[in-house]
C-alpha cells in the first residue's frame, strides 16, 4: 500500500514531525499550528494546563482521533517523510507501528495471556506456540510485569491491580513491535509506587522505542523526559504550541514567560 | 430583564444573609429535618412494596386460576370402558380357543372333567379345589399358595370378594331380604369354613355391619328369628357362591322361615342382569366379583342403587389333574398364557412337555372369568393390543356403514379390506370424488388406537367442575352428578396429562391433545429465531459502529425502528400475507423445490409463518442489541483500534463477545413474544384443525396459542377446561425455552468474562 513502509524504521533523527497541524471537532478548532519533530528513541512530554489539546495532539500522531467522526485534521504530519493524512494511507498500519497506552487501564477482558497475544495474531505474527509463548514472555518482561503475572496468565487480565494492568496494556502495545508508543496521561490514575514503577518501565522502553508521553504532572515530565513541549489555550479556546525544548533547559531556562508562570505553578 | 411595575414595593433582589451557615437547620432541628427525609423514604419504600405486590397477587391470581381449570371432577361417560373392552376381547379369545375342553356355570362339572383328564386346567374356587384334593391341585402363583392367610393379606393375587348385591328399595320393601342379609352375616364365617372359603377378617366383618345397618336403618344389629319372616326369596348368580348361599338358606328354613328361597347359579353376569332389570325379580345377587360399570348403569338408569355385603373371600385358583407331575408354580403371565394364547404346556413353560392344554373354563356371563381376565390383563390398555385384535374390536363394536367409512378414510390393510370391498374401493377412488383412503398409507398401531377411542369408547364429559369446588364440594359434587347423569362416572381428572402433550389435535376434546401445536410451535419459532437473528443482530451492528449517527438518513432509520417495535401485530401478519405468502408463494409453498404437499400448495406454510414473526420481532432484536453494543465501553475499541485491529476485527473480537449477553437477552425477550403471538398467525393462515404432525418448513401449520384460542372459542365446556391445560403447556414450554436460552447466554458470558 502506502509507501509509508518503504522507510526503514530508524531512517533519521526524528522519528514523527507535525508541521502546521490544526486539529477541529465541528467548527470547533482544538488546536492549531503545531509544529513539532519528535526524536527517535527519546522521550518527549507533552505538557499543558487542562483542556489545551495535548491529548488531541497526541491522538493525531496515530490518527486515533479518526473514530470520532466530527474530528478533522489540518497541517501535515509526517512519519517516514510520508503525510499519515493522505488519503491513501490507511489508518490501521498508522496504529500498527504506533502503539497507544491510554489513560485509565484498560485491558481486554481476556486472558492476560490473550491481552499480549492478540495484537500480535491479528497483525500477522506467524510463529509457532512456542514463539507466541516467547513473544508474550518478551513482551510481558519488558512492561516489568511477568514477575506479577507468571504464575496466572489464564487468569482474566481484569483481575490485575491497577498498576499491574496498566503495565499489561504496556505489555500489549510493545508486543506489536511499533516504532513509537503513544502514552495519554498512563500513571494518572495510578497511586504513588504504581506511577514510580511506571516512570522506571518508560526509561528502559526509550532504548527501543520513541516515547511520546502526555502528562499533567510537571515532576513526572522533569523526571522522566529527554524532551518537554510546553502547550497553551489561546484567547479563542485553541490549544498551541508555546515552547518546545530539551527538558532540563525548559525547566531551568524557560524562554517563555507563560512557561516559566505555569512550571512554578503560577497558573495552570 | 423586565422592570417591576412602579406602583410595587421594590423587587429588587434581597441581600444574601449575613451568615449562610445560619440557614441550615440547627440543633434539635437537624435530627427533625433528616426524620422528614426518612419518613418520606419510608413511604415510598412501602408504594414500590406495594406495586410489587399488587404485581405478584395478580400473576398468582392467574395462575392460580388456569390450574383451577386443569384439574377437577368430571362426570365421564364412556360408551364401553376401555378396561371392558379388553376384558371382553381377552375372554372372547380364551372362550373361543379350539382347546377348550368344557366350558360350564357348573363348578362341579368342571372339578369332574380334570379329574379325568391328566392334560386338563382349569379355574375353580378355593371351595371345590379343597372339595377334590384327591384328584384336583391348585398351582401356586409366583410362589404364593392359596390359603387363609395369603388371601386375607393380599399377597395371593387371584384372591376375590364373594358379595351379596341387594337394594335400599328391596330391603324396605320386603323384610325377609333384610333378616336373611343379617342372618348370612352372622353364619358366613362358619358356613365358609365348612365349604372351604375364606372367612372376613374382622374390620372387613364389622364394616359390614355398618352397612347392613345403614341398609335396614337401624341402630343395632337384631337378634333375627327366621321364624318370624315369611315371603319368597329370589337369589341368582356366581356358581361360586351357589353353595354357601344354599347352605345359609337351608339354616335359614330350618330354623323356621316360612317363605320360599329359589337360588339359582346363572353366573355373577346374568344375576346382575336379572337384578337391574325393571321386572328381573332377582332380590339378591350372589357375586363373585365387583358390579361393572356397566352394569352399575343399566341399574341406575332403572332408579335402582345396588349395594354391596362382603361375606367373604375366595382364591380363584388355576388347577391341573393331580397326575399332571411338572406344574407346581407359575407366574401371573404364565397363568394368562395358559387361558389365552398357548395351545400346549411348552409354550407357557419351555420345561413343560409338547402336550396340548385342555382347558375347563366357566362361561363367557361369569364373575369368574371377568375376575381372572381383569386380573390377569390389568395392565393391558389398547396400545397392548396387537393391530389385527384392535381392527377385530373395531369392527365389533361399530356399525358396517361407520366401518366402512372408516375405511373409505384410511385404510386399515395395504393388502385387504375389513369391511370395504375391493370393487367399491376401486370404483370409488377412479371416481370423481375420491375419498383420503386412497392416497394415504394404512392406519398405523397408534391411529387405530385413537380410532378405537373415538368411535367405541367415546369418553364424553358430561360437566366438569373446577379444581376449587372440587376439593370443598366433593360430596355434593358427587351426590348431584350421580343425580343427574346416572350413567356416568364421577372422578378426578387431570386435563393436564402426558396423553395430552402427545396426542394430536382431534374434534373429541376427551381425546384431543397438543403434540401438533407443539410441534408448530417449535418449528415456527424456531425459523422465526432463525431468521430474525442475523438480521438484527446485523443491523444493530450497523447501526452502531458503521452508520454516521450524524446523518439524516440514519436518523430517520433509527426513528423507524423505534416506531415499528410498537406496530400492532396484526399489520405484521398482514404484510406477511401479502409478501410472504401471496407473493413469495412459489418459495413459501416449496413448490420451487418441488417439495411442497400437493394438497395444500399455497403459502401458508410454516415458512411464512415463521418468516411474519422474525419481521415481528426485528426492531426488538435491534433495539435490544443496540442497546447491548453501546453498553460496550469504547475504552475497549480504542484499545483494539490502538493495536492495528480493523474495524471488523475490534467488532468480532471485542464488541460482540462483550455485548453477546444483552444480545442474548433480547432475543430470549422476543421468543417470548412470538411464543405467545396468535393474530398475525391467524391472518398467515394458521390451520383450524389438523392432526398430522408438521413434517418441514412446507407443512401446513397451527401453533399452541392458535390451538388455546379455537378451543376457548368453542362453545363446550371441555373445550375450555383443555384449553386451560394448554395454556400450562404453553407457559411451561416457554419456561424450558427461556431456560435453555439463559443457559447458552451465561454459558457465553462466562466464556469472555
């Protein structure tokens, strides 16, 4: 199909690269004009007050926001040096090699052994038993969760504390093999260690994959980030782009007045 | 804003209170603010109790009385009881086997005949065996012998009552009947033991008098001095009882009764019949068996009551020469055998030698016989009967003309005719009308069984009372029938009976049963279900994850389908007429196929039936899985969609496992409406009556609640009471559907959950 695949995976130093992307829902414009290149096997944090459209930014980069059908999508953005929004590029292989963490946990209510496998089965993995049962183990030490789950994978993944299953749905993304992973806020809804753990499993992740992370938490993106865009509501209610740095730089020099009011927590 | 008018104080908005807090209730006021709350709970809590229960008193309510319809006393009438009938046939065949030696009312010749005849059997009473033991041997039956104690306690089967059958009427009207009644109680014993019967334990003896007192309306038994009594005595009956009877009245004389006593031994049969006669002049009847039902009729219907006196017990026993050296013991079957079928002793028992049996039996009007052969054939019913014995009891008990149309419907013989002959068949079947008989196969076993229930037995509920009445009113109930319908028989019935499950429809609601609408039912619904499934379920699908809710079009759609949920069933029907069955005939009627049944090739069929409801039952189906898909989470979709999955495999795998349960539910919720839909069917055309089962998709057709309606439409009350056992049949068997159907949906939900 599209000759998104004809590039190789690690082609260059930027792994995606929005340019002058405007995202509506109806009339309404959610953000616009973003323009930001991500580079390959860093990770970068998406940062912003409430309602400025980080997560729509994010939901663009695998064109999550196509299933809700009043979301339209302006600008381009280009991975492997080919707009994802061209017509003649199928969302399904956008999704397949960027993967998706969401916010709250959501495992499929199958078997934690079915949660990791399924991905793989539909997106043509071709081994043997034994493979898938390799692949699942891989995956599953990978998301720093085989430890918990070794002994019960014929259990539902639904039994899985919540830390445990939001490293199962990290388990399940990386057991497709995308080149970047998508995370939407994924140690919000989690307690204090779980988030930790979580923050610990990214770091190790960024050796293989492009981390695009959004957060809320300015300490966590401080923490755990190589990168930092900073995001802001205009007057007119649309989200954009106000600063984009390497992470230490945004948070001790800001460049920006409104970056530096929100990172000390003047507003926000 | 619009202004106050001037000439009002100012409106202008009052300042909030200083202290807000100070609005809330304070001290002892809290605790009387959240009581009010309380209170008000409690009221509502006790309106919803109270719906609930209104609820559930109302369904009880009906419930309750749908069975008050099943179950009650009826008044039955039958032509011939069943029983009767293979009583009569089974002593027919046991009189007219080519191996019977002698067949006599004279006990004495009989005993006689065996002695002299070492192949010889025979059935006598306990008082001529003991008599002959010389020459005579009682066999025992299944290890039992006959004596005093296996009699009194049952466990020797052929054991039976000796009675003396007189009326109120003739003890009133003449007082020797009475005295020589007491008197007869009061020796029997005695005199039994002499002869060699059995005499009363001492309940049955005392239960007795308490009869015999009721009959001679006093309240002690007297001292009777036959000196005192005079007139003529008239007894008649069982051989059996011949002798004690003459011995008790030769006492009786010769203790000084004046009058005349004229006993004679007809058998128990023909003693009846000159007792319920209007001018038979028997006073008493010796018997040797219980009156029939028949006989208690004919009785009654001459406003005579017969009443019973035990006087004491008999062994009716199977005996051989004494010669005969290999018979000690057989069963009860062996003993059928013996009198019936069996020509020689090997037959009845492998180890007996190849000799023929020469059988000395009493006569076909015998208290015997009709004991033993009631005996011996007690499980027998009509489905025992071989099929040439039943075209024999048929063609016995109807006339030729009904015979031969009988015939003329169906044929008993692929090869003869019984009543018919081949000439008129023929003529008849190349004429212009020919009748059923000439297409359709014989009758089988089971066809001529009803065949014989229909036209010999012909049970008919004369009235019927309901399950209530029935229990409070009993003797009332019975006294009024016995009353009213003195032929009739006045017992409980349940209407709801397997019988009625399997049988077939039929015009005699005694015989009629729901096995055809059941099995229409099932068909219809089935194919219903079958077809009305993967269209809604598909549509719903649809519906939801593929349509653009945003669109007009699929507005309007949706709309539609609410609407149609709410249509009255009949338009249904209608359309169903219309297209199913008008247009699509050539489908519906399977004559496309050329499977359709040439005597009915239209489109009414089970097909179009089946097809009617699955519209009928569309938008519920829709709506409900609509329901079951949006209950999905979409986290889930996004979490396949975020994997690669395609929109098809998100639904496969994630959406319909996930919302299978409510799927499930709303087809189990529309089974149940077309269980129960009776006016599009009806307008489909739903067949009035038929009695052939549905064979496929092509067949004619009726349905339960077709069936429940026809019948509560008649105008007989037995109509209604099967009808009522119907509706149970309905309600039970949607209970095992829904059943079945939760079953597979908790098996589903388990599955994924």
């Amino acid at each position: 199909m599209s000759n998104v695949a004809t590039y190789s995976t690690n082609g260059g130093p930027y792994a995606i690269e929005a340019q002058d992307l405007s995202i509506y829902y109806g009339s309404f414009r959610a953000v616009k004009n973003i323009n930001l290149r991500f580079p390959t096997h860093k990770i970068t944090a998406l940062i912003g007050p409430s309602g400025c459209g980080k997560s729509t930014v994010l939901r663009a980069f695998n064109r999550m926001n196509d299933l809700i059908p009043i979301s339209r999508a302006e600008g381009v953005i280009l991975f492997h040096g080919k707009n994802i929004y061209d017509h003649d590029v199928d969302p399904v292989e956008i999704r397949r090699r960027v993967g998706m963490v969401f916010q709250k946990p959501n495992p499929f209510p199958k078997t934690i052994y079915e949660n990791v496998a399924w991905g793989a089965r539909i997106n043509g993995f071709k081994g043997s038993k034994t493979d898938m049962d390799a692949l699942v183990e891989e995956s599953l030490r990978d998301a720093a969760v085989w430890d918990d789950v070794k002994d019960k994978l014929n259990q539902s993944g639904l039994s899985l504390s919540g830390g445990q299953q939001q490293r199962l749905c990290i388990a399940r993304a990386i057991a497709t093999r995308p080149e970047i992973i998508l995370m939407d806020e994924p140690a919000s809804a989690l307690d204090p260690i779980s988030t930790l753990r979580i923050e610990e499993l990214i770091q190790e992740l960024k050796k293989n994959y492009t981390i695009l992370i959004v957060t809320h938490n300015m300490q966590q993106a401080a923490r755990a980030s190589d990168y930092t865009a900073f995001f802001n509501m205009d007057a007119d209610r649309a989200g954009y782009l106000v600063e984009y740095n390497q992470t230490d730089e945004l948070f001790t020099s800001p460049k920006n007045e409104m970056t530096e009011q929100y990172i000390t927590g003047r507003f926000g | 804003m619009s202004q106050p008018p001037p000439d009002q104080p100012s409106a202008a908005p009052a300042a909030p209170a200083t202290d807000l807090t100070t609005l809330f209730p304070q001290g002892e006021g809290i605790q009387a603010q959240i009581a009010r709350r309380q209170r008000n709970a409690t009221i509502w809590r006790f309106v919803f109790l109270g719906a609930t229960s209104l609820a559930v008193i109302i369904l009880t309510t009906l419930l309750l009385s749908i069975i008050n319809q099943s179950f009650g006393l009826v008044a039955e009438q039958t032509n011939i009881p069943e029983t009767q009938l293979i009583v009569n046939y089974q002593k027919s065949l046991m009189l007219e086997a080519s191996n019977v030696a002698l067949s006599s009312e004279d006990d004495a010749a009989l005993a006689e005949g065996i002695a002299a005849d070492a192949a010889g059997v025979g059935l006598l009473g306990n008082a001529y065996t003991t008599q002959n033991q010389d020459t005579l041997r009682a066999l025992s039956i299944g290890g039992v012998a006959p004596t005093a104690e296996t009699v009194q306690s049952g466990a020797y089967p052929l054991a039976r009552p000796l009675l003396l059958y007189t009326t109120a009427t003739t003890v009133a009207d003449k007082p020797q009947i009475g005295a020589f009644l007491a008197y007869y109680l009061q020796v029997a014993d005695e005199v039994m033991a002499e002869i060699g019967y059995f005499p009363l334990d001492e309940a049955t003896l005392a239960q007795q008098e308490t009869t015999l007192l009721a009959l001679l309306g006093a309240t002690e038994l007297p001292t009777i001095v036959p000196a005192e009594y005079e007139g003529d005595i008239v007894i008649a009956g069982s051989s059996t009882l011949n002798q004690v009877t003459r011995e008790v009245a030769k006492r009786f004389r010769a203790e000084g009764f004046q009058g005349a006593i004229k006993i004679t031994s007809v058998g128990t049969g023909a003693g009846f019949a000159g007792f319920c006669a209007v001018d038979g002049g028997v006073d008493i009847v010796n018997a040797s068996r219980t009156i029939t039902q028949l006989e208690l009729e004919s009785c009654r219907a001459n406003a005579l009551n017969p009443v019973a006196t035990v006087v004491g017990a008999d062994a009716l026993a199977v005996v051989v020469n004494a010669q005969n050296d290999f018979a000690t013991d057989i069963t009860l079957e062996q003993a059928g055998l013996l009198f019936s079928s069996a020509v020689n002793w090997a037959e009845v028992d492998a180890g007996w030698p190849a000799e023929a049996i020469n059988r000395y039996i009493p006569t076909t009007d015998s208290g015997t016989m009709d004991f033993f052969v009631a005996t011996v054939f007690a499980a027998q019913t009509l489905a025992d009967l071989p099929y040439d014995s039943l075209v024999t009891v048929f063609q016995a008990n109807v006339s030729a003309g009904r015979c031969r149309a009988a015939e003329a419907e169906q044929r008993f013989y692929a090869d003869r005719f019984v009543c018919d002959t081949e000439e008129a068949f023929t003529a008849r079947c190349e004429g212009e009308n020919p009748t059923t008989g000439c297409t359709l196969a014989p009758r089988d076993h089971a066809s001529l069984e009803a065949l014989v229930q229909a036209e010999v037995i012909q049970p008919e509920v004369l009235q019927a009372w309901f399950l209530a009445e029935s229990i409070f009113r009993r003797d009332e109930i019975v006294a009024t029938a016995l009353e009213e319908y003195p032929s009739a028989d006045v017992h409980f019935r349940r209407w709801l009976t397997w019988d009625f499950i399997t049988r077939p429809q039929s015009a005699t609601p005694e015989l009629a049963g729901v096995r055809t609408a059941i099995l229409g039912s099932l068909w219809v619904v089935g194919i219903g279900l079958l077809a009305g499934f993967p269209v809604g379920v598909g549509a719903a699908i649809y519906l939801e994850e593929y349509a653009n809710k945003r669109k007009r079009f699929n507005s309007i759609i949706q709309t539609n389908i609410n609407n149609l949920a709410g249509v009255p069933s009949i338009i249904y029907g209608l359309l169903g007429l219309t297209v199913f069955v008008r247009v699509l005939e050539p489908i519906t009627s399977g004559a496309i196929f050329g499977v359709g049944d040439p005597t009915t090739a239209n489109g009414r069929t089970i097909l179009s039936a089946g097809l009617t409801l699955a519209l009928l039952i569309l938008p519920v189906i829709i709506i409900s899985s609509q329901e079951a898909i949006k209950a999905v989470p979409s986290s889930l979709r996004e979490a396949s969609f975020g994997l690669g999955a395609t929109r098809w495999q998100t639904i496969w795998n994630h959406v319909i496992p996930n919302a299978i349960g409510g799927i499930l539910t709303g087809v189990i919720l529309a089974m149940s409406r077309i269980i129960g839909e009776t006016a599009p069917l009806v307008v489909v055309g739903a067949a009035t009556l038929i009695t052939s089962d549905p064979s496929g998709p092509f067949s004619k057709f009726t349905t339960l609640p077709i069936q429940i309606y026809q019948w509560t439409a008649r105008p007989q009350q037995t109509f209604l009471l099967i009808a009522g056992a119907a509706i149970i049949v309905l309600i039970i068997l949607l209970f095992i559907l829904n059943i079945f159907a939760i079953y597979l949906r908790n098996r589903y939900a388990r599955r994924i959950g």
